[in-house]
C-alpha cells in the first residue's frame, strides 16, 4: 500500500522543521557561547563596561572621558580579585588531592589521580595565558 501525497508531504514538512530546529539551535548555541565568552573576559571587562555604559546612558564624549580612569581602576581591583580567587581555587584544589593521594588509593588510582592533576593543572595555567593574552 502507497502512501497518500497529504502524509508524504506532511513527513516531509515535519522532517524539514525538525532539521531546522536542530540546526538552529547549534548554531545559536555557538553564538551564544562565543558571546558569553568576550563578556566574561576578565581583561576585557573595562571595554565592555565602558561600552554598555556609553550606548545605556548615552555619554557624550566629555562623559566618556571622565568615566574611563574610575572603571579602568574599578576593573583592575576586580582583575586582582579574580587573579587571587582563581589562586585560592587552585591551592584547594591541590590540598585535596593531596589528601586523596595520602588515603588508601592502589597504585592504579594514584597514577590515574595525578593524571587528573595534570590535566587540571594544564587547562588551569592554559586558561591563565588566555586571560593574560584575551587575542589569542
């Protein structure tokens, strides 16, 4: 038995939107993604600031120039708050592992723990040269 035209064609539409949708919301999510990563830039906090300052309030250019050493300077305190929290993250991090190797893990599990340590400590000091250099 033949299917109607009306079903073929309906399978055919459902199956278009749902491609769509698919490739949509990947593409968005990319978007997305890449977007959150420049605002969250620590190092470019002060542009951002400055620009969702300047297109919120309308600044004039006087205004503008006034602002931007009070944000540059507010943006570097929180640039040294980030730098020591990011610090303290790793210390803690290194204690526990500390304390997980002094436990009772088999030979296999301790190899595989300082493993995980490295790749930690890799992504950690990796994630510490895109913070200095945000181009890269």
């Amino acid at each position: 038995m033949n299917p109607s035209p009306k079903s073929t064609l309906l399978v055919g539409l459902i199956a278009i939107f749902l491609i769509g949708g698919v490739a949509g919301g990947l593409v968005g999510a990319r978007l997305g993604s890449d977007a959150i990563r420049k605002r969250s830039n620590i190092d470019l906090l002060n542009i951002n600031i400055m620009a969702m300052l300047t297109d919120k309030l309308s600044l004039r250019p006087d205004q503008v120039a006034e602002f931007e050493p009070h944000v540059a300077q507010a943006c570097g305190e929180l640039r040294e708050v980030h730098r020591r929290g990011a610090t303290e993250v790793e210390q803690i991090i290194r204690r526990y592992h500390e304390i997980l190797a002094a436990t009772q893990l088999d030979p296999e599990q301790l190899a595989k723990l300082k493993e995980l340590e490295a790749e930690r400590r890799s992504q950690f000091n990796q994630a510490d040269l895109v913070a200095k250099d945000p181009l890269k």
